[in-house]
C-alpha cells in the first residue's frame, strides 16, 4: 500500500465541492492501492512549498488540489525528487489541469489520474531578485508581471474566489487604459548556441503549456510541458496596439507584426520598472532570467499528453 499526500487549499474557490466528495476520493484510491493523508495550506508564504517537500520524503503520490497558485507551490516543493504530481483542480483558472485533459469535478479528476501514467517531464525556471522558482504553465515580465503585483497588493486570492476571471479582467483594462508600457532589453540565446540576440519588447511570455485559458486561449498553441525549449513571444511596442493584437490575431489565426516567437534555450530581461511573474506568483522587478531544466518534474499525464 503507497502513501498518496493531498494538499488542499481550503480557501480555493471550489473547496466545499471536494470536503463533498472527500470519502468517494480516499475510497478510490484505496482502491487503487494508495492510503491518502490530507493537509492544508495556511496563509503563510511558502506554505504549499514546505508541505510538499516534507510529503516528498515519504509518499509516492502528491496531488495538489487548488488551483493553479496551489501547483505552483506544490512543484517548488517536489521538483528534482521521486514524487509524482498529481492535479485535483479547485481554481480559477486551472490551467495546467485543462491542459492535462483533468475534469473540474475532484472526483472525476482524481477518477481520471488513476488512469495516467508518471511521465518525467522538464521544467521553466525563473531568477529574479527574488530568488529562484519552477514554473510549470507560463513566465515573463512586462504588464503581465504589473497586474499580478497589482492584485496581490489588492488582495488578490480574496477576489479570485470571489469573482474568479473577472478580477484579472478587470484589473488588466484598468492597467492597460491608465499605464505606459515602455520597452526594455531582452537577450536570447537558442539551444546548443553561444550566440545572443538582442531586441527590445514591452512583454515577454514564456509558455509552457498550448492553452492559458480564457482571453489567452490560441496565444500559445505550439508550447509543450515535453519540450526542452521555452516557447518564448516577444511584444515590440507601443504597448496599447501590440497588446490586444496579440490576443487578437491570436485567436483569428492572422499575422501579427508586433510578434516575434522564438525557441529558445535561455532568455535575460533587463529594465526599470518592469514586474515579473511566474504562474501568476509575483517574482518582483527584472533584472529576470528564464531557462529550462529537463527531467526536472514527474506528473501524472495521458499517454498522448504533449
């Protein structure tokens, strides 16, 4: 019998609908061969980070049920070890869930896990003046980064379970009518290749997934969790066409001239003022690097996940 840890966030916007079906679930996968041990997150940082690293020590199977704040904290606490991920998702958006084919229901998904097999997969990883983290879905800087510093100062958690998708809209307009977007240097280098490029850009998004979700859907169709690259998109200015063209020509599948996408092994951004984000966590002003490490993450997936 294989000890299986799962960290919940009893504050994710769906918590009620698991503590429902919390007896099917352990009952399932008892049935599967796994004793399930449930711990929660607190308000304290780091908190998923530091349950997962010590559920690493001694369970086969941890699953993070939350949404995609609660993955994320999870893989910092499980990457570079045995530990398998698995995915219960109880968020907002739920990216790296829908990605992996995962239901919303926690039933239906852990229902689902129990049919995928562990596969090693790379990982993006993100230095900043911050620190270091892993990013499993998307990285980078420029408004994207702002709006994520922005509603963590307003209380950001609060209001995606209060209003879900509509707060990040809604913060994201008023940014994007009221803010400048100036560029700043970026610097890229290509796998197995001394050389840099440089150009400038007001935005740099670092997918790791072929679909973010909501207004972002079709953005990023040729990122993969398998690929040893980062699928890297680069926004020259001015910020207020560049912007909404980018989701724009994304989703009607037209050309876009502010766009230059590009594989890349590595990526440094330098700049004032410019925030960066990771999975939607805060990684605070550039100077920022992004880079990928394989193998560096096992998680439950289908047979013909990309």
């Amino acid at each position: 019998m294989r000890l299986a840890t799962l960290i919940l966030n009893p504050v994710a916007r769906q918590a009620r609908l698991f503590e429902a079906r919390l007896p099917a679930i352990q009952s399932l996968l008892l049935d599967n061969g796994y004793l399930l041990n449930v711990v929660g997150t607190t308000s304290a940082p780091g908190s998923a980070a530091d349950l997962a690293a010590a559920a690493a020590e001694e369970s086969t199977l941890v699953l993070a049920c939350g949404g995609d704040g609660t993955v994320h904290g999870v893989v910092q606490g499980i990457a570079q070890t045995a530990a398998v991920l698995g995915l219960v998702p109880l968020g907002t958006a739920n990216a790296l869930a829908r990605n992996l084919g995962l239901p919303l229901d926690p039933l239906a998904a852990v229902a689902r896990l129990m049919t995928y097999q562990p596969r090693r997969i790379p990982l993006g990883q993100i230095s900043t003046a911050n620190g270091m983290r892993w990013f499993v879905v998307m990285a980078g800087c420029g408004p994207d980064g702002m709006l994520v510093d922005e509603l963590s100062r307003a209380g950001g958690d609060r209001l995606k379970a209060r209003f879900g998708r509509v707060a990040y809209y809604g913060h994201a307009a008023r940014l994007f009518f009221t803010r400048r977007w100036p560029q700043f240097p970026v610097q890229f280098r290509v796998a197995d290749s001394d050389q840099w490029t440089a150009v400038d850009a007001v935005a740099v998004m670092a997918s790791r997934v072929p679909d973010l979700g909501g207004v972002f859907s079709g953005t990023t169709r040729l990122a993969q969790m398998s690929d040893v690259r980062l699928h890297v998109q680069l926004l020259r200015g001015p910020g207020w066409i560049s912007l909404p063209a980018w989701m724009l020509c994304a989703r009607v599948r037209l050309p876009n001239p502010w766009l230059t996408t590009v594989d890349v092994a590595e990526v440094r951004c330098d700049g004032s003022g410019v925030y960066a984000q990771a999975d939607a966590e805060g990684m605070g002003q550039l100077p920022m690097r992004l880079c990928v490490v394989p193998a560096a993450l096992s998680v439950l997936m289908a047979a013909d996940a990309g």
